[in-house]
C-alpha cells in the first residue's frame, strides 16, 4: 500500500487540487470549536507553497445535501486557516464554473484558495462524472489529504482522480503508515482496546485483528454487553442484548487460544440515574438501577501492565462516559498510559477517542492520532477505503 506522495512530484508553477477533510465545527460566536484537523494539514499545504504550486483547496463541511447551506460556508475556514498558516487563503463562493476558473486563473505560485463547501453541488455526494471533470479541470495534480473522508466515493475523494493523477498528501501518508499499518500487519505483540458505545462497529475490528492480536482489553459501553454476556448483572446499564451472543463468541474464541487473552473489567464507575451518587464497585455488586460509567482504578492499572511487554497497541472508543466529569477519568488514564508505553507503536482512531486524548493532553505523546473517524474504523475493519484506493502506487 506505498502510495505516491507530494515528494515525489515536481509541483512548481503547477495547479494542485488539493482534497483536505476540514469538516470542523463553530461555535456560536464563529469561533472554531477543533482544529486538530485544520492543523494536521498544514505540512502538505506548506510542502506545496514550497514548492512553487498554486494550492486550490477542497473541502466540505456537514450534510448540506447538494444546495446551498449559508450556515456552511467555507469562508470562516478560510481565515482560521489563514491564520495558522501566516499566509492570505482566498476563499470563494463557487466549486466550479467562471468564477472558480478566474479565480484559479489569477493565483501566483504559492497562492491558497479555498472553494466553496464541496457538498453544496449535488455531483459531489453522486460522484457525477461531469461535476468531477469540472473540478479536474482547475488542476493539473490531484493531491488527496482527506483521510477522513476516504470512505467515501464523492466526486472530489474519488472522482477527480479519473482525470488527474492522484497522489497522497503528507497526512494521507502518515495515515496509512500508521492506521493502514496496525490494520494489515502492526509489530507483534499487538494489543487492542475496545471502547464507546456500539458492540457492532467494533466487531469488525475485532474480526479483522483477531489473528495477529494478544491482548483485547475492553471498556466503555461494549463492554456492558460482554459483562451480561458473563451472566453478569449489570444493573441499568447501556447493554445491546441483540449482541450478547456476538459477546459470547469473541469469549469463546479468547478462551480457545492461548496466546489471546480477553481483559474484561473487573471495578467500575457507577451512577444512579439522577447521577448524585457516583462509586467504584467490584463488577460482581451493582446495584439496581445503577449504571456503569468507567472503567475503575483497578482495572486500568491491569490494563497498564498488560500492555507493558506489547509493541503495537490499537485503540478506538472511549472506554466511559468521558463527556461527563468524573466519567472522563478512565479515558484519560488510558490515554496516559499509551503515552508512557515506551517503545510501542500506539495508534489512536475514532473522532471521540481522539477528543479523549486531546483532553488528556497527551496527543504529542501518542505515535499517530487518526484524523478519521469513520475512515479509520473501516481501515481498521480491513474494508479498502475509496479515497485511497483511486491514489497512484509507488513504483515497486
Ligand atoms: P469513537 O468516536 O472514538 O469511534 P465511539 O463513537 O465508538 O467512539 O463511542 C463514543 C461514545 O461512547 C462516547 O459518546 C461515550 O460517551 C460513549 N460511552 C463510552 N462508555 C460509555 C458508557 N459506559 N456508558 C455510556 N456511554 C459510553
Ligand atoms: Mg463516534
């Protein structure tokens, strides 16, 4: 999976179509709310300033749905952008059409422009050959940097592809180092952990993993239903009962190998429903109407020496409630502990565990944080993701 990067191309005095993921939130004062992902691409977009490209940027923000969203503009992007990058990025209100080729027309080498919300045409999400022509048409490179966006077939992740060569970007590249790496073949021993909220997003992981994992350590709401699935009364607790017998299966399977061992909790955080009394219990004594919150202390602390001896460890999914003070602490512990594991390749997907981390302070300290949500879970699953698919291999 060695993909053609922006080193490898000569791009002065050239037109770099440049697909980035910049789909961030504001808040009501206009203010950007996370720029992880803004700042994740600036190597790239400096890397092309350097070189003498003329940089037009495309991205898309939330599910306008083909029209028009004014609340969705690029042109905040724009600045905040402008301001990271210490250069001027000229933001316009059109993807294609006049406007956008005089636009283009215009640029120098080294000039940043930003087109309107990608998802306002309805070609984008189609991936209508003709709206992808179009964007085409303002380049000469395709220089794809949207890894969260890579699952998905759209006419500027994919389709601009068919009429330019198309090449990673820098983050591209890290993202595939990292999160493509662990997904086919991370050093061994290899350790996943399992969190958040839904038991079916993470039994693709988990199939996909299975055979070149030692450790599977899981937390957060998934690991109620492995609990139930234990005979375990787990009060009031979030439990998907349409997947305990997925729980049992992965037990199973833990139990039939001897160089596999499943982690399950053994203390955790509690709440009553009003949450005005919150403790730490063994697994075994939870009481009605109370539910799990975290992983307690104990079982991270078997957790940090479990992972002690591991080379790679993998994580997605908050292992509690971590939007929610105290719940906040396990994913946090976790995140320290990855940070201190030394000599271990620890790679971080899923938007929520990435923001866990962040809180954690600890992203420097983290070998790759996943700019890719979604996008990361299907690599992680072994799904081939489109956006990456359509970029040109490395000549062996
Ligand atoms: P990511 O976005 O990192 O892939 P997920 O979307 O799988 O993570 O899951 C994140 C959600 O899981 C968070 O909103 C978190 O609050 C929730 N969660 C984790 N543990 C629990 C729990 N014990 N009870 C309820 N919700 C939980
Ligand atoms: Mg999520």
């Amino acid at each position: 999976m060695d993909k053609m990067t922006v080193r490898d191309v000569d791009v002065n005095g050239k037109r770099v179509f440049l697909r980035v993921d910049y789909n961030v939130q504001f808040d009501e004062d206009g203010q950007i709310l996370d720029d992880f992902r803004l700042r994740e691409s600036l190597p790239t977009i400096r890397h092309l300033v350097e070189g003498g490209a003329k940089v037009i940027i495309c991205a898309h923000r939330g599910r306008p749905g083909g029209k028009v969203v004014e609340e969705l503009r690029n042109a905040p992007v724009a600045a905040h952008l402008s301001s990271l990058i210490e250069r001027e990025v000229k933001s316009i209100r059109e993807c294609v059409g006049p406007a956008a080729e005089a636009a283009v027309a215009e640029m120098q080498p080294g000039d940043l422009l930003l087109l309107e919300n990608v998802r306002f045409y309805p070609g984008e999400e189609a991936n209508d050959p003709q709206f992808a022509k179009q964007l085409a048409s303002l380049g000469d490179v395709f220089v794809s940097d949207a890894f969260g966006t890579a699952h998905r077939a759209h006419a500027s992740v994919v389709g601009v592809g068919y009429y330019l060569p198309a090449i990673a970007g820098l983050l591209m590249e890290r993202e595939l180092q990292y999160v493509g790496r662990v997904a086919t073949d991370g050093e061994q021993p290899m350790a996943v952990i399992l969190g958040g909220a839904k038991v079916a997003d993470k039994l693709g992981i988990l199939k996909n993993l299975v055979d070149r994992t030692s450790l599977i350590c899981v937390g957060g709401g998934i690991a109620n239903t492995f609990l139930r699935a234990q005979g375990i009364d787990v009060g009031a607790s979030l439990v998907e009962t349409d997947r305990i017998d997925d729980a049992h299966e992965i037990m199973r399977l833990a139990a039939s190998r001897d160089n596999l061992r499943l982690l399950m909790p053994t203390d955790v955080v509690i709440s009553d429903a009003a949450g005005e009394r919150i403790n730490t219990v063994s697994v075994n004594r939870i009481p009605p109407g109370f539910r799990i919150l975290d992983l307690g202390r104990q079982t991270i602390e078997d957790i940090r020496e479990a992972l002690a001896p591991m080379k790679t460890v993998v994580w997605n999914g908050p292992v509690g409630f971590f939007e929610r003070e105290p719940f906040d602490r396990g994913s946090i512990a976790i995140a320290k502990v990855l940070a201190d594991l030394v000599g271990a390749t620890t790679v971080v997907g899923g938007g929520e565990t990435a923001a866990a981390v962040a809180k954690a302070g600890v992203a420097d300290r983290i070998s790759h944080v996943s700019t890719g949500g979604g996008a990361s879970l299907e690599m992680l699953q072994g799904v081939a993701l489109p956006g990456v698919e359509i970029l040109r291999d490395r000549a062996a």
